[in-house]
C-alpha cells in the first residue's frame, strides 16, 4: 500500500502538472487503466488512445467501487464520492509509468538496467546479455520479444516491451528474487508511448536504424527520433553504447547526458572490431585486439557482439572475461539457426521481416558459401505480415530475389489480410527476370517443403520472417506453426 501523496510527489519530481481535488492520505495498492479492473484501493489512470479514450470510462470506474482517478480532463458526468481523489495532469501515459514505479518501490533503481533499441538485433543483444550474466553466476532478468526471464524462470512474452504496469510489477519481481541486472528491448512504439517512463537505465545500446513500423509513426524521422527518446532521457551516471557504422549512431546520442561508448567494424571506436574468418558454424572475431571464435554468423551478429562488449563492460566486467562467456554461448532461438539434412541439405531459420534484415541474412549466407565454395544454390522463403508497414512488401521481394537464386514468396502472419492479395504487393517489387526465378505458394508449410525438395545436396534454403514464432495469425486466430516443425519433418529428423 502506498499514499496518494506519495505518487503526487513522483509526478511533480518528473516534471508533470498535477491539479484536482487529491486526498493525500487515501491509500493505494493497485494501478490500473483498464476500467473493467478498477475497484476499491485502485488507482485507475484515464489515457487517449488510438481507438478509445479512457476517460469515458471514469465513471464506470467508480461505480465499481474505484475512489482514485487520474486524467487529464474531468468529463461533465463525473462525481467523486466524498474522501476520494481526482488527480488532473498533462499526460496520463508519462503518470501511469511514474504511478506504477511508486506503487512497486521505484524497482528499477535497484537494478543495473540495460535498453536495447534499434531496428534490429534488439532480441538477440538483450538475450545474450542475460545468457552471459546467467552464465557468470549473476541472477537476472529478461525482457524480451521472445520471452520474459526472472533468473532462469520464463514467463510468455506478448509485446517486444510490455505496458508500463507490467514492466514494474515484473521488475519488482525481479528485485525480489534477488535479481542484480535487468536487460530489456524498448521498441519505438514503447518509447513514444511513454512505457519506459519511471524507469532508471544504467546503459542503453543502439544497434541500427532502417525501414520498420512506418505504418505506426508515418515518417522515418519520426521512427528514428522515437528511438533517440531513450538515449535523450538517460542520467549523467548512465552509458550509451552505440553503432557509429550506422550514420544515425552519433544522431541518438548528440544530446543526451550519459557517456558515450561507440562500436565498429569500419572505424575508429571505444570498440573496435574485425572478422577474422566465416564459416557456417562460427567466425573468429577480433575485438579491441583480442581474437575469440564465437558461435555465431554474419557481420550483423558481430555488430551484436561488439554492443555487448560494450555494454558489459560499461557494467565492470572484465572485457577478457566477457568474450570467453560469449564463445560458450548459443545463437538465439530463431536467429540464423542451422538446421543440416543428413544427405547434405542445409535449412536456416531467421526471423529476418524488414529488408535491411532479410538483405544482411542473405548477404551473409552469400558471403560464407562464397568462401567455402560447397553451395550450389540458395533458395529463399519469404513473406510479409498482415496489418502492418506495407511499403516494405515491394522491398523485401526486390532483395530477396537480388540476392538468391530462387525465391518462393508466402504467408507471414496475414493476421486480418488476404494472403494472396499480400503476395501481390510483394511481386510489385520483382522485376521480369526476378518473376522468373520466383514462385507463389500461399501456404507456408507447402511453401518450405516445395523450397526443400527443390533443394540438392549443398544447397541452402533460408526460411525467413517468423524465426522464433510458434504460431502464424489468420483472421484474429494463433494457429500452432513452427518454421522448424516443418524443416524437421521435410528432413525426416
């Protein structure tokens, strides 16, 4: 339980403008912005969403039994009971945030709390960050696009970043379990949201920038300047590890107040990297003059590796000791995963879904069969979700279809969409001579065994876009699907 003054003094702290009629000694233990959970000793936050206002259902809320509101307006039909309180500022979505981290003691104060932003890499950053301190014998948490973590016990993950309620509570959990660090992807969308609100990071990693969520922020200035909002918020104390081979890198942190630690393959850096050699399994990597074979592919991965270099280091350890946990490390669930036939065919699981992704993926796997001169041909499987940024659909045909010598193009999550009316969007981007090494196949699974049929010893067949995913969304409805169910059973495994 905590006070009504008590939140009172966190929004004003934070900047925010706080008016109504308050009792200050009401007492609150729970926070709440969905209606339908309000009740007595809740505090129910009012937002304006997209679709719905909150603040319509104020009423309701206290014809629930709720006696704590805060808004940013007071609707006309609104009556508090006598000792109850109405707390008016200007953001409901900043105060729920602050509101949460007073109810559950302010948790992440009590962590090291690591951010990962960026188009992509964040899952793979914040996994292998949390898989290295588990590693070393450090209790921590995980929240993550694939799962969340306390210590080793998983919870299902429904948003890269959670709400803001949710966050707290399971940062409180966290603390309780005796957790030290808590590693977390933001999304753009969390950030301009004000999820993250309330929350203490000690190190916050830009991986990179490109083409994602347009259809959400509209513009890329607006995506990237959603990104810069986590570096723009950080404390003197903090540090930001950032990729300066990406032209946005010094852009997210030209005002921020942390100190800036900076990663490289092409350039001079706090972090300097180079890949040694590439193979299929691994490659040699050197960083800051140290080498280390690491069990991970693709220029994009060393990118990933050089961050958390950066940012366990930023934490005080041992740069030595860092890079012997990451060589015992795994490549994460659905990230470039391997998958060999016993008559020499290979299959490789990413969840590559926006082109500069898909183009790294291919361009890796060119690269190494390339050198090793064991591949005949690279076949690609690749699709686009439904209900999202439609503008990439052209792209990600266009770079599939450069870079491999055949393409089948297939369903994603078509989620409320047509699939095939997807498909066409996407051959919108194919020129004449693509359109002749491509196929259309609407079902996924008919999609990977056709793509693995017409696969020979030695060749490569990239299944692209769902990775990790266990299910694929039609009309509204999750069915059970996995990327590797499929590969197995094509290959009798």
């Amino acid at each position: 339980m905590i006070q009504i003054a008590d939140i009172i003094a966190d929004l004003k702290a934070a900047g925010l403008s706080v008016d109504g009629t308050i009792n200050a000694t009401q007492q609150i233990d729970e926070v709440v912005f969905d209606s339908r959970k309000a009740k007595q000793d809740t505090l129910f936050v009012a937002q304006k969403g997209e679709k719905v206002d909150g603040h319509k259902y104020i009423s309701q809320a206290i014809a629930q039994g709720c006696r704590a509101v805060l808004c940013e307006e007071v609707p006309a039909d609104v009556a508090m009971p006598e000792g109850g309180s109405v707390i008016v500022v200007d953001s409901t979505h900043k105060a729920l945030g602050l509101a949460a981290a007073t109810l559950y003691g302010h948790p992440s104060r009590q962590l090291k709390l690591v951010g990962v932003t960026g188009t992509n890499g964040k899952t793979s950053t914040a996994t292998l960050l949390h898989h290295l301190m588990m590693r070393r014998g450090a209790k921590a948490g995980l929240l993550s696009t694939v799962a969340n973590f306390i210590g080793d016990e998983e919870f299902a993950a429904t948003h890269t970043t959670p709400d803001a309620v949710t966050i707290q509570s399971l940062m409180r959990q966290m603390v309780d379990a005796g957790c030290e660090y808590c590693f977390m992807e933001v999304s753009s969308h969390s950030l301009v949201q004000h999820r993250v609100v309330g929350l203490d990071f000690e190190v916050a990693i830009f991986t990179n920038l490109t083409h994602d969520h347009l259809d959400y922020h509209k513009t890329f200035e607006n995506y990237r300047d959603a990104k810069k909002m986590l570096f723009d918020n950080l404390s003197e104390g903090a540090t930001a590890v950032v990729n300066i081979d990406d032209k946005n890198g010094m852009y997210m942190v030209q005002n921020t107040k942390a100190k800036v630690r900076t990663y490289s393959l092409l350039k001079m850096a706090d972090i300097k990297g180079k890949i040694e050699e590439m193979t299929f399994e691994g490659m040699q990597l050197n960083i800051n003059n140290q080498e280390v074979y690491m069990p991970f592919v693709g220029r994009f991965n060393a990118y990933n590796l050089m961050g958390i270099y950066g940012a366990a280091t930023a934490l005080g350890i041992d740069g030595q000791e860092v890079l012997t946990h990451l060589s015992a490390l795994k490549a994460v669930n659905g990230r470039f995963e391997v998958i060999r036939s016993k008559d020499g065919r290979m299959a490789i699981v990413d969840y590559a879904h926006t082109p500069d992704a898909l183009t790294n993926v291919i361009s890796t796997i060119n690269e190494v069969r390339k050198s090793n001169a064991k591949s005949v041909q690279l076949i690609s499987v690749v699709g686009c979700g439904g209900d999202r940024d439609r503008t990439k659909r052209p792209e990600m045909a266009h770079e599939a279809a450069r870079l491999s010598d055949r393409v089948i193009l297939t369903s994603d999550n078509p989620r409320t969409e047509d699939p095939a009316a997807i498909i066409e969007e996407m051959k919108t981007g194919l020129t004449d001579d693509d359109a002749k090494r491509t196929l259309s196949i609407v079902d996924r699974k008919e999609a990977i065994r056709t793509a693995l049929t017409l696969a020979q010893p030695g060749d490569i067949v990239l299944i692209a876009g769902k990775g990790h995913e266990n299910y694929q969304e039609i009309n509204g409805v999750k069915h059970h699907f996995d990327d590797h169910e499929v590969v197995r059973e094509a290959f009798n495994m």
